[in-house]
C-alpha cells in the first residue's frame, strides 16, 4: 500500500512518498519530524505540515484520501 524511497542516494534526508503505486509527495527530514510536499491535490491540505514521524504521515494521507480531516486541520479550522 504506502512505499517510501529515497530519490537520490546523497539525499537520505527525502523520501519519495507513494500510496496505491501514485507518487504523492515528498516527505523531508526536519527538526522533530519530517515535512510532507503534497503532489496531488487531494493532499493539498497536509502540504508543508510538520509530522513527528513516517508512520503518522501516513496515516493522515490514509485519512486524506478517505476524506477525513486530520486533527491538526480539525484545529485549526
């Protein structure tokens, strides 16, 4: 279901970030977490969003893609 890779062996710090085999946006390694870059737009609202880990951005792109707000989004709004 949800592959990372790393697009470039000197960049261990991005990962590629896929869900059903459609890229859907790059996740970067940033202080406390990694920041997701949306590809698609039905991620648009978790793009430059800050998550404590892969697993939990993952989770919230399942969320996305299901149509559910993600709790920071739920906040906020």
């Amino acid at each position: 279901m949800f592959q990372s890779h790393v697009p470039h062996p000197l960049r261990s710090d991005v990962s590629l970030i896929e869900f059903d085999n459609e890229a859907v946006g790059l996740a970067v390694q940033d202080r406390g977490g990694f920041r997701f870059f949306a590809a698609t737009p039905t991620l648009n609202r978790l793009d430059s969003q800050l998550f404590r880990s892969l697993k939990v951005l993952r989770r919230a792109i399942a969320d996305a893609r299901r149509g559910v707000l993600p709790a920071a989004v739920l906040r906020a709004a």
